[in-house]
C-alpha cells in the first residue's frame, strides 16, 4: 500500500501554524483540532518544521508557563523527515520507527498535500492484516 492510498481514505486535511505564531497560539489549535503535531509554514516552503506536544512539555518543563509566550519557531523541529504519495507504507513504517517520529508531512512537487500519523499508519496495517486473513480463510474453506 502507498501513502497516497491512505490519504484517499483519510483525507489530505493538515493543520499547520506560522513559525511566527505564539506557543499558546499552538496549544490551542491543538486542542480544538484533537491532534498531536502542527505543521509549521514560514519562509522555507513548503515546512518550515513540526510543531508537537512533545515540543510543549519539553519547553514547559524548562521554561515554565513563561514557554507559551514564545514563538513557535523557537520551540519547532526544523529538520523534517517527509514523505512522498508514492512511498509504500512499510517504508514510511520503518522510518517512522528508526527515527522516532510520530507525523510525517507527504509534499508532492513541493506541495504540502497531507500528513500521517503513526497512528494512520498502524489502522491501514491492521486493516491490510484483517484482509489478508479473510482471504486466507476464504482459501481454507474453498478447499
């Protein structure tokens, strides 16, 4: 399966913020959308980094509330690992994995058309599992 096929299931949504955008301003689209990571956008197109809860609870945990006045440029992953509709899902797997990571931007011709979370990653997978295991038992009981 290729990432493209996951994101005609789930759709290309993605959430991104402004670099110059304040932490607060982060945690809040956090919040309302349910969701872990933010794309960042800014003059490095098409991502100028990801932005994360793991990226909050570090801050806070150094700065204190004083973290949530800060721009999330200060606070962003600026070296982001993408991904491509074509990359097969074990790859993308196995990347996420190794450098572990939990969001991966898909860009296509240096556009931002989607982002996958392990978790996406991990429904697809068991869903590839279960039809497999149907078209096994439907060999089985042909027999």
């Amino acid at each position: 399966m290729k990432v493209s096929n996951l994101l005609a299931t789930k759709g290309s949504d993605v959430a991104t913020i402004s670099q110059e955008r304040s932490v607060a301003d982060a945690v809040a689209l956090l919040k309302e959308r349910g969701i872990g990571a933010l794309v960042v956008t800014g003059a490095k197109a098409p991502i100028a980094g990801m932005f994360s809860e793991r990226d909050v609870v570090r801050a806070l945990a150094t700065s204190g509330a004083t973290a949530l006045d800060m721009k999330v440029a200060e606070l962003m992953s600026a070296e982001v690992s993408v991904c491509s509709p074509s990359t097969e899902l074990n790859d993308l797997m196995t990347m996420m994995t190794e450098r572990r990571f939990r969001h991966v931007p898909v860009v296509d011709d240096g556009r931002l058309v989607g982002l996958v979370s392990i978790g996406d990653v991990v429904k697809a997978r068991l869903e590839e599992l279960e039809h497999d295991k149907k078209d096994l038992l439907d060999y089985v009981s042909a027999r």
